[in-house]
C-alpha cells in the first residue's frame, strides 16, 4: 500500500513518545508470537478448526490483515488532517475512559464478544505462505503509522471506528486498540493449535 503521510526520516531523529514506543513494542512481541504460531504448520493444520463455527489459524491472521488495511487509510486522513491542522503535544496524553475500556475489553482471553462486520469476516481459502507475507507487511504499515503519529497530540486527534460510528478514539489509543487486537486473535490461533484434536500433521 502506498502511504501518503510522512515517513520516519521526514519527521527527524526526535525519539518517540512513550505511547507510541510501547504499541511498536507489542507489534513486535506480535511478530515473534505469530512466527511461532505458524511455525512447522502444514496447509492442512493451517486451515483446521475444531468446529465450523471457529475460526481456524489462518482465518486468525487474515482477519488482522483485514483489519489493518481498513484502518490503515481512516490512520492516513487522521495524521494528515492533525498535521495540516498542528494539532501537535509532547504528551502526557489522556484519554477517555470509554476508548480506554474498550481497549481493555479487547485483551485476551476477550470479556467483550462482538459479531465480526461482513467486511472483516475472514475466508479460509488463503494459502500459508501469502497469509505469513501480507501479515509481515501489514505489520510494516503500521509500524510506519505509528512512527509518522509522533509529535502529534495522540489524544485530541480522534479517528471514528469504522465497525461502530459512535465510537471515537483517540489516535494513541487507535493503536493501542490494533496491537490489543492483534493479541486477542492469536492467543484465539493458539487455542486451535493447542486443541486436543488438531491434526499432527
């Protein structure tokens, strides 16, 4: 995808609020997590699920990816317009209880269960090896959002969710949201490889 916000070297060498170090942080526990989720599986232990109803190990990471990219674009025009607007702060940042709960709620093993909208419904019919490639990518996009974020008041720059218009977060808690995310859906992974029933191979 290409990124129409600034990218690291445009903005300096000014280290990153304390907000934004952590989210790059847990993206990059995420990645060790999902290399050794994927680790060893075949096609058919990728794409197994105990029931129908469940999600399998690719259905999993395709719906980050999913995600990722639909937020990827609302990240971009919320930057660009703080920017435009110098809707800028050092921090400390605070944000409201609502986002903050909601970010909360996310973590796993979830206490707040949602229905997954049509457009981030993932389908079972991607290989492993592309599903592993757009995974890293989109942790790339939004290692670059995250990065292009700073200087700007993480708090006061709101971005709508794209599943619930009601919702309004914070650009600092935007992210902290995706990498929360992105840890309910692979603990929810592992729960599958670690099923008494998946195949051994």
């Amino acid at each position: 995808m290409n990124s129409i916000i600034p990218r690291a070297g445009d903005l300096g060498q000014e280290p990153l609020a304390g907000d934004l170090a952590e989210c790059l942080q847990q993206l990059d526990e995420a990645d060790i997590d999902a290399r050794g989720l994927v680790a060893g599986l075949n096609e058919k232990q990728f794409h197994w699920s105990p029931i129908a109803s469940r999600w399998s190990i690719g259905q999993c990471l395709v719906h980050l990816i999913m995600v990722g990219r639909i937020y990827l674009p609302i990240m971009d025009e919320a930057i660009q317009l703080a920017r435009a607007e110098h809707i800028v702060s050092r921090g400390p940042y605070r944000y409201g209880f609502v986002e903050r709960w909601f970010v909360n709620s996310t973590e796993p093993p979830p206490s707040l269960r949602l229905r997954t909208p049509a457009s981030a419904r993932p389908p079972d019919n991607q290989p492993l090896d592309q599903v592993v490639a757009d995974f890293k990518a989109m942790q790339d996009e939004l290692r670059e959002r995250i990065r292009a974020s700073n200087r700007l008041d993480l708090a006061r720059v709101r971005i709508e969710s794209p599943f619930a218009k009601s919702l309004k977060m914070g650009l600092g808690t935007s992210h902290q949201f995706l990498a929360a995310h992105e840890r309910r859906h692979l603990w929810q992974a592992w729960q599958v490889r670690k099923h008494a029933e998946f195949p051994a191979e």
